[in-house]
C-alpha cells in the first residue's frame, strides 16, 4: 500500500511539472549581495496562476526568509542544476557565467545584467534564450505596479539619510536642554527624484532643516509642497558650492541617469570638500552609475583630511536586504502576472513597457530584429510544444500501467486522474474576470458524474466502492443544486425591474 502511495505521489507531482510552468528563483552568487527576488508570501500568488516555484537552497536567508517559510507557502527547495532547468528564472543579478546551465527558450528576469552579452551572442541565439533586464523599465504611471527603479530608489533615499545619521553622531532637529539651545542641522539634497523625494522625507521627520536642488525647475513645486526650500542658483552650482558649502552639514547626491544608463554627473569635487567644515558628511547614492562625488570610494567610508565622511555604497537598499526583498518580489509578482497567461508565457509586444524591458528576445540582440516583431505577440512555443509530447507519452504510460495491473482501483484512479487533466485545462483557458458565473455553470455540469456513481452502486462492486460512490454521490449534489443556485443569482443582476 505505501508503494502504491508513493507511486501515485509521484505521478500526480509529475503531472504538476508537465502541465505548469516552472519558475526558478537563484541565489544571489555576489558576496555583498544580501537580497532575493522572491520572498515567501507572494508564492501562493504565483501557484494561483499557473507556476511551479522552485527556490535555491538558502537563497533567502541573507533577506530573513529560511527555507523553512518558503516550504510552507508551497515552493520547493532544490540546487542549482535543477534550478537552471526552469522555464523563467528571476533573480536580481544575473551574470553571463550562468548562460551555459540555462534550458533552452528560457526567459531570464532580473534587475541587472552583468558581462559582455554581445560577445556571447551565438549561444544566445542556440539557446534562444530571452532576457527581461528591469532596471531599463521607463517610469510611467502605468508601470508603478512593477517599477523596480522607483522601489529601489525610495529604499536608497531612506537608508541613506539613517546612514547620514549614524556616522554625524549629533542630534538632526533643535533640541532645548537646560544648558542651551540646539539649533537644527543644515542638510542639501541635490537631485529631487524618487530617492531625493524619499530623503527629504525621512529627514524631515528627524526635524533637519532641509534645502534642495535640481536641474528641472518642475521638481520645485513638488520640493515646496513637503514644506522644504527649493535652492534657486543664478550661477553653476559648483561655483555655488565652492562658496557655500560650508554651510550644509550633510550633503546628500541623488543624481541618477537610470534611462539613459550614462555616467552620473560629477557633482561634488575635492575643491569643494576642502571648504565645507570638519565632521560634515557627504552621502553619495549614485556610485552605480560613477558617483556624484569625486573621491567617493566603492562600498567604504572616507574620511578626508579635514574630516568630511563620504559614504558611498553601490546600492543602499541592499542594506535592507528585508523590506527591499520584500517590495522587489511584489514589482516581480506583478510582472509574472501580465506576461503569464492561461498557463503559457505571454510577451504583448505592442505594450512599450514589455517591449522596452526585453533586452534580449530569443537571443536576438538586434534592434531591427525586435522591429519586425513589434506588432506581434511572443508566445513560450517550448513550453507548449513539451505539453503536447509529454501528453502522449503520459497517457501512453498510464495506458500501460492500466494493461500491466489490470487492478480495477487503479483503473478508476486513472480515469479521475485524466478527467483531472482535462478539466484543468478547460479551467485554466477561460479568462478569470469569467470564473464566478460561468463555473457555476460548469460545476453544474458535474452532474453527469453522478449518473456513473450511481452505475458503480451494486452488489458486484462491494462495501468500499459502494461507500465511496454515495459519498461522492452526496458531494457532487451539492456541486450541482450550489451551482444552479449561484448562477440563478447571477443572472439576478442582469434582470430588468
């Protein structure tokens, strides 16, 4: 008996891998890498959508996620090489070393994207392989739900102001004691987008006296709308800064060229860190793109001659390696929802923010390439194509296993087993905006399953198979008098009074 459980065990989990996509989920190989791509409570999300998530041993435990919490929500733990055999692969750093363990027509979804793919061009196109690189996603409204940049940018603007805090040692907002009074510190934030925005908002609430600038004029109703002062500068802001300087006691850059992927502006040069005042701290959050600062030091605090502190890590959310995880696997949620369709991988090339995400289509790195198949829509053409084979060969093999046991049981089981099939896929087909009133419909139809419980009712049968059949029999009627009953009231709203 426990041989049968074990064997029927592993078919139905072989089914499961057959019918549904497999998502993998790679732990990060850079050493100061501290985050994940997906954390534990958004699999059951996923698994509601068609996908099978596997996750690396230990891939979360730097972020606070054990193995343990993804087991729970229905992930499952395996290595690396089963892991690279998955059909999508998500993570935050993908490296051009992991090219060669990918499967063929995989999709490959991270932030960035790290090596000379150019140069690996022809296995690209051998494996087909498509790569979604996030950091390239345009900051529309309509991509709020998985705009990565901005989620990334708000955590950096946080981190750094606590970062700021912890190395100035002294009080941000004044203070009244019975010996003096405390005035607030001076704090500049060059730069006002979402990580500058996100500066001015947790230094704000700490009671610092905040001045800002950028480039775009339009940012200075957003700056005076939080309450702070928006610098106008006549002259070139380093003039600016090579005079005034001294008077700020932090210093905070948050100037980023994230679409254009250039080299950040070099904003504060080692003129002007001479003229600002000792202990001051300069907080640099643009070090992915060069640094804003000219003697910022990746990953290290510097502390000058005159004792100005600059800090400058490459990514300052990664810091909070919790809540970034966090935040980063709902923007990924969110993706895999819009390009996972009915059980296959969908890519609508007439939405810009698809297209302009997709660094890589099929190994195709061609531009005029991607032109040609702007008004086309992509499909996993693999992943049906395995559904097809592995259908025969499954039916195939529960044909033979019905022929070689010839155990009555075990035939019923494998007729449940293909009905399970076959009304999987009839569910799954149908668009979900249509599943509360017309599987109502079809959990009405059910009924037709309780004429074959009442052939199985006789003597020939025995106890057990009469037993099972009345309960079924007792299940199945209230599937069908609750189904007549929900699309009775369905159709309730559409009646005129």
């Amino acid at each position: 008996m426990l041989l049968y459980n074990n064997f029927f065990s592993e078919c139905i989990n072989f089914i499961r891998y057959l019918l549904m996509i497999i998502l993998g989920v790679v732990k990060e190989k850079i050493l100061s890498e501290n985050r994940v791509s997906l954390v534990p409570n958004s699999i059951k999300y996923l698994i509601n959508i068609g996908l099978i998530v596997n996750i690396e041993d230990n891939a979360g435990l730097l972020a606070g996620f054990s193995n343990n919490d993804y087991i729970k929500n229905g992930a499952n733990i395996v290595n690396n090489n089963t892991l690279m055999k998955s059909d999508i692969i998500i993570c935050i750093n993908f490296h051009i070393s992991n090219l060669s363990l990918l499967k063929y027509k995989c999709i490959v979804i991270c932030l960035y994207s790290i090596g000379n793919f150019k140069k690996n061009k022809y296995f690209l196109e051998k494996n087909k392989i498509t790569l979604i690189v996030l950091s390239n996603i345009p900051r529309l409204s309509n991509t709020q739900s998985f705009d990565v940049l901005s989620t990334i940018s708000y955590i950096s603007g946080y981190r750094g102001v606590i970062e700021a805090l912890y190395e100035y040692k002294n009080f941000f907002s004044s203070q009244i004691i019975s010996t003096c009074e405390l005035k607030p510190i001076n704090m500049l934030i060059l730069g006002v987008g979402i990580a500058g925005l996100s500066a001015i908002s947790i230094s704000k609430s700490l009671g610092a006296k905040i001045f800002c600038y950028d480039i775009n004029k339009k940012t200075k109703e957003q700056v005076e709308s939080l309450g702070v002062k928006f610098l106008e500068i006549e002259n070139s802001l380093n003039n600016f800064l090579l005079e005034k300087a001294f008077m700020f006691d932090i210093i905070i850059t948050a100037a980023n060229n994230y679409y254009s992927n250039k080299v950040a502006p070099l904003i504060i040069t080692e003129n002007i860190i001479k003229n600002m005042k000792y202990g001051s701290i300069i907080v640099d959050l643009s070090m992915r793109n060069g640094g804003n600062c000219e003697l910022s030091i990746l990953n290290k605090l510097r502390i000058c001659s005159n004792g100005v502190k600059i800090i400058s890590y490459l990514d300052f959310s990664n810091l909070m390696p919790n809540i970034t995880s966090i935040l980063y696997s709902n923007n990924i949620t969110n993706l895999l929802r819009l390009i996972v369709k009915n059980g296959d991988i969908f890519l609508d090339f007439n939405n810009k923010n698809i297209f302009n995400i997709i660094y890589s289509f099929q190994g195709s790195l061609n531009n005029r390439k991607f032109n040609e198949i702007k008004n086309k829509n992509f499909l996993s053409f693999s992943n049906i194509f395995k559904k097809k084979i592995f259908y025969y060969i499954f039916i195939f093999f529960l044909v033979m296993c019905v022929l070689f046991f010839k155990n009555i049981l075990f035939s019923r089981f494998v007729v449940f087993i293909l009905s399970f099939i076959i009304g999987l896929e009839i569910v799954r087909r149908i668009n979900s905006f249509l599943h509360t009133p017309l599987m109502s419909i079809t959990n009405a139809i059910s009924g037709i399953i309780s004429v074959g419980c009442l052939l199985q009712i006789n003597n020939k049968n025995g106890l057990l198979v009469n037993l099972i059949s009345l309960i079924s029999l007792f299940l199945i009627n209230i599937n069908i008098f609750a189904g007549f009953n929900i699309t009775k009231r369905m159709l309730k709203i559409f009646y005129k009074n």
